[in-house]
C-alpha cells in the first residue's frame, strides 16, 4: 500500500497539522505523526483542501479554447463550434484533447470530473493515465442516433469501468431526445444503479422554443416524464421558476452549476443563491473550454461569488464557505465520495501553496484561495492515495508528448 | 543605455517577431534582428503585450487581503476595513505593504497604477524600488484634514516626482469633502498640470443619499461645480444615468472600471457597453485587495467581460480586445503614455508564456491571456526599458523580506 504523509500543512479550517495517507485513505491527522511513509510532502506555508470537482464538462473541447469568443450563440454554434467538431472530433482526437483536460485539472487541484461528449471509452483511458476520477457520460442525442444504439456503448463502457473511471447517463438535452428516449435513458440509469446527468434551462431560447413546442419548461418537463430524482443532476438550470427549483429540491436532485460559460455565452445567471435558500444541492462545472475558457474550478468558486453579488447587489447573499462546498462536499452527496479532510476519507487533496505575493499576508487562507488564488498556485494533486501532480508534472503522462500530440491536429 | 532583444516572441496580432528595446523605448521590431544587446529573452512559445495599467487602486490594502469578506457593506467598512486602517496604517505600513502589491503586480504584467491612500511619499519610493510606474495620489478627504493642509504634502510628492513616480490629485469623493475643497483640489490640479481621480457613483446609497443632499447625483454635480474635464478619472461609474455619461463623454472625463470590487462589494456593475457606445474612455483598475481580493489585471478584464455578457445576456456586447484595450492604450491615453508594441513607443511590455496545460492549444493568443490565463502567466516585466521581473523574482527588492515585514504588522 501506498502511503503518504503531509507534514505541518494548514487545514481549511485555520489548524496546521500532519496528515497521513494510507492506501486510498486518510489514515490519521494530527500533530508530529512520526512512521515510516513511502513519501514525505512538506506542507509548510501550504494549504490542503479536500479535491475540487468539476461537475460538468466537455474535457475534449480544449482542443476548441479560443476558436471563437464574443460572438452571438447562433453564430457561435452553428458558424464554428459544430463545423469544428464535425471536422475535428473522432477517438483520436477526444483522447489526447481529453489528456490535455485531465493534466489541466489536475495542475489546478480538481480530482474529478463529469463528462459529457462522445467516444467516452477514449475519456476513460485518458483518466485511467493520469488518475482522475471520471464518470464519462457518452452523449445520448436521439436526433443523431437510436438510443439504443448509445445505450449498447454505454454497455460497453461500463464493462471497462474502473475504480477512477465510472459511468453516468447522460442525455443530451430535453431538445436532443424525445420523451420516449429520456424515459429509456432514465430506465437504463436506474437498472444499472448509474446517476443521469442532463443539460437543462440553459438559455432563454432553450425554454421559450421548449414551452411553444410542449406547454412546459425544461425543469417542469423532466419531473413530469419521471426523469428527476435524486439520482439526476441537471446541468446549468440558469432559467427556472420558484415551482422547478421546488421540483429539483423536492426530487432530491443536484444542479450543476456552470457560471464562467453561462456569463460568456450570454446565458445569464442561475439563481444559486435562491437554490441554497430552498435547500437544493447546487455543485460548480466549468462547462467545456469553448465556452469558459479553461476548467480553472478556483476561478469558477470566484465568478459564482462574484456574479450572485453583483446581481443581487449584496455582498452577503453568498460566501466563499459555501461556493467551496458547493466544488466539494455538495459534489461528493451526489457522487458518493466519502471525500474529505477526517480519518477514514478517501484520499482526494489538493495542496494550495500560500507563498506567493498575491496569497500574502494570510489572514484567512481559505479566503486567499477563492478570493485571490487561482487554480496556478496548486502544488500536489492526489487521488485515491496517489499523488498524481507534484507541483512539476502530472505524472502519468509525458505532457510535451500531450502538447505536441494536440497542437497536431490543426496542422 | 540598457538593451535587450526579445527574440521570436508572438506578437498580439498574431504575427511573430523580434523586439529590440533600446533605452527606455522599442528601437526596431522584425524578423531575425541582430546587433549587440545586453539582455537576450527567449520570447519563444510567448505572447509580448504591452504593459498593463491598473487606473485604480489602494495599494497598502494588500496588508488587509481577506480580513473581512462576504459581509454587509456598512459592517465591512464600520466593523472591520475602518478600525483596521485606524490601528494599522503609519507610513511603515504603507511603505511595506505597498512594496508586496509592487511585487505582486509586476508579478501579473501589471507597469503602473494610480494609487490613493495615505503616505504617498511611501508608495513613491515604493515604486521606485520596484521600477514600476505610478500615479501617487495622497488621499484628500476634508472630512478628516483641512485641504491646504493635504496639499501641502502633495506639493512634496511633486518635489520627489520622477520619470517613474509621478503625482496625481485624489479627492476621495463628493462625500468626503465640500465643494469649496473639491474646487480647490481640481484648482491646484490644473496650476501643477495634474490628472485629478475621485471616487463617484460607486453604490446605490452613496448616490441615493447624496441626492438628498444636493439634489444632484454625483457625475452630475463634479459637472456642474466644474470638476469634470479630459483630465478628470472617476473612480467606478457604476451608478450614472444616460445623461452623466453624455456629461462624461463630453467632458472628455475617463471611467476607471473595477468590475471585481464592484461586485465583490455589491455595488453593481457599471455601464460599461453604454460608455463605450457613447465613446467615453473606460479604464480598468482592480481597487484594493480588501474588495477584490488581488491585483491581477488579466483576471479583472475576464471578470469585466463575464459581467457584461451576463449582464445584457449577449455573448457579443463586450470582446476581448475592447477590455485589453481598457487595460492598455485607454489607460496610456488619460496617463499620457505613449506605450505599445510599435517602432518608438516607451517600453513598458510584458511577456506572456502560452506553454501552460491551461494555454494550449493556441488558436488565439490574445483570447488565451483574457479568457484563459492569469497573471501567473506572466513570465517578464519590463517597465521603461528596464526588466522589473524576471519570471523568478522582482528584481529591484528582497521578495522575501517583504513578505516578513508585511506578516510583522499583524504579529
């Protein structure tokens, strides 16, 4: 068994102590814990945080970051983002764009996340390399395949799942499958015990076209067809009336909450701070980085605080304890991690370097994270016990060998 | 004379090149440039910006990083900001603390930035340690001092100016002192040639309350008494009817944005679409480290844009090259300098390195900096010609010991 331990690093929660790893998890914390450990990681002028989750994604749409910005969603979309994948995206492509995702979030501290995008067998392999959790979602779209037909890959990916690597249904969209396909994919998520993951209320467009097609709302919709529980996360909800998020809180389901690609697409912003009031378990993505542009989850707790302050015009309506749950414990609830910092939890952490010039003086180190840090000032990275960046590299991958590999396709 | 060349570096526009600076300006840029220089940068896999400008800040705050956050404004202030800087700030504190917002700025690309504090003298030499730009603006506020008296210390910065230091008049607010001292503040401006800043319209209850007051709203009443002309800066502009930005537009007056304070703070967000529509001249600061929580300007132009597009849900109102603007050439404008990346212009430039997981691909360098790096990406900063920051370190001071120093104050 692997085993690790931190030395004098402090906790979120102002103490300094050791804290040692044992295989997957946390074995002990305390003062001056002496034993032998296979590594020795100085933890001095650190913070260690539990690992962020990154609870909706596109990890292979790095390969798309800064193909196009500032322009109207339609032009967007249909002008660049489609021709491009139409073009770009097959196995090979997913996987080493996908690699590139998997170094980025582990540089800056996040040990999962949840995809959503196709060829998710290559999604799996590239968390497999470098040791980041995933539940890769292969994009169920019933306007572009049977259902079925995407049901028997999901099949397969589960017989590939891993510890790391699980599986979770993922429908595209209430637009992109018809009810007939939302049900068989719900179906499939229950008789396989998997989560079901959904984009949903993303834009106004979205609900106005969705509500003259059916009479209902996206959010509404789903409850009505059988689709939300508390085994459901929905993606976005940027547009839903007090009665949904009485449906989503009433289900038990999660909202993923992706606040950087709503604000850049011009999506607007999702009433978090009236999801928290009402007792829904909001968690935080990054979307994919056509629309963000990076999976930077430090970045992501700071423009979810910022936005909810600036639109409700109260600097207390949201605080940085609770943004930080929201990429954490709210994303371990509906994960099932038992992730943390306590004895017994597995061994997700991230350790925060607090040396640098912007992270100085240290009054509150876990304000100086949010509020100051970026996902840059990470230094150690660890999943499930094992150390997967250690402040120089990611260690499962050459990372020239991923640059090169995904500069290659536009060449 | 100093020279350095810049080799291979990529240029904003896309384009790549060699930059020979001699002295304090650009002496050529082109392809394979030789000749003998001091200094030889490896710009390889880089982007060259010109130098970014912070038009608004409180520099020494930086010792107040995180003391207080998510709170009522009034508590804020009253409860924690207020009695702080009442036990704290002496010009040891503000020498120090300054010197660490220096260090830090220079760390993220950032040549200069209008200061108002206290002690100014302090955040003079402070610059000069450091080698970056300033505008040192001694806080005027006739609530607390007589404003000869203020002027008087101002008069002995202006004895102390330099090519780097240089002096600015900062009547903190509308609120903070009387017409007569605001008349006489922008009097002694224009005697001494100066830029004049002053705080106006930064929340709803300043501009409320002085509306009962005066009946006027503040823009309009810098307007009327004679304040606002093409060498006046407001501070925020958050809160400002069409009419105060056609008085703005008018005047010739320029808005320093701070879109992360303003947020963190509750206050709103400022206009910034309607501004530049009118072709009023929108600046970008960061404001102090109390309400923001750092000095990174790349974060302040992706937070500028974030809010924006949120705001008017439209992807398009707000491009990235109109913030880099804001950050740039809007801030040499009002200050005066004749910095760029062209043949002649004063050197103040900044090397950005796109090698970073978070940077690549690289279909748009300039989209990678705004929408997907930070300052940590930062790995040069020259100011006048002189590299202040080296990717290592700040050059002109002991890191270290500034950081020593800045901790002593809370020990």
């Amino acid at each position: 068994m692997t085993s690790v331990l931190i030395k004098d690093v402090a906790l979120p929660w102002g103490e300094k102590a050791d804290v040692s790893v044992i295989g997957n998890r946390i074995a002990e914390i305390g003062r001056r814990i002496s034993g032998e450990h296979e590594h020795v990681v100085d933890g001095r002028g650190c913070l260690l945080i539990p690992g962020l989750v990154n609870t909706h994604t596109h990890a292979a749409m790095t390969g798309f970051r800064g193909i196009a910005d500032d322009l109207p969603l339609q032009e967007w979309l249909e002008g660049h983002i489609w021709p491009a994948e139409k073009e770009k995206v097959n196995p090979e492509f997913v996987y080493w764009n996908t690699l590139l995702a998997c170094v980025e979030m582990l540089r800056s501290g996040t040990t999962g996340f949840v995809d959503m995008y196709f060829h998710e067998d290559k999604v799996m392999q590239a968390s497999e390399k470098t040791g980041i959790r995933v539940w890769a979602g292969e994009g169920i779209l019933g306007v572009m395949e049977p259902v079925d037909r995407t049901l028997d890959r999901v099949k397969s990916l589960l017989d590939n799942a891993t510890e790391l690597a699980r599986v979770i249904v993922t429908p595209h969209s209430v637009y992109g499958c018809s009810e007939e396909e939302l049900v068989r994919a719900k179906e499939f998520a229950e008789e396989r015990g998997l989560l079901l993951q959904i984009h949903a209320a993303e834009n106004m467009t979205e609900v106005k076209e969705f509500m003259e097609k059916t009479g209902m709302r996206p959010v509404e919709y789903l409850h009505a067809i059988g689709v939300l529980d508390n085994r459901t996360m929905i993606a976005h909800g940027v547009w839903v009336t007090d009665q949904e998020i009485g449906l989503l809180k009433e289900a038990g389901a999660s909202v993923s909450h992706n606040p950087e690609s709503n604000a850049k697409l011009g999506s607007g912003v999702a009433p978090v701070v009236e999801y928290l009031r009402e007792g829904v378990n909001v968690t935080l993505g990054t979307d994919g980085c056509a629309s963000n542009n990076n999976l930077d989850m430090v970045q992501e707790m700071r423009t979810a605080l910022f936005l909810q302050k600036a639109l409700h015009k109260d600097p207390s309506c949201l605080k940085a304890e609770q943004v930080f749950k929201m990429a954490t414990e709210n994303a371990y609830r509906t994960l099932g991690l038992d992730a943390g910092i306590f004895e017994g939890a597995l061994a997700d952490l991230v350790l925060v370097s607090l040396k640098k010039p912007h992270m100085q003086p240290v009054h509150d180190a876990l304000s100086n994270l949010v509020y100051s840090g970026s996902g840059s000032d990470v230094v150690m990275t660890m999943v499930n016990g094992r150390i997967a960046y250690d402040g120089e590299r990611v260690l499962g991958v050459d990372e020239q060998e991923v640059l090169e590999k995904v500069k290659g396709f536009w060449e």
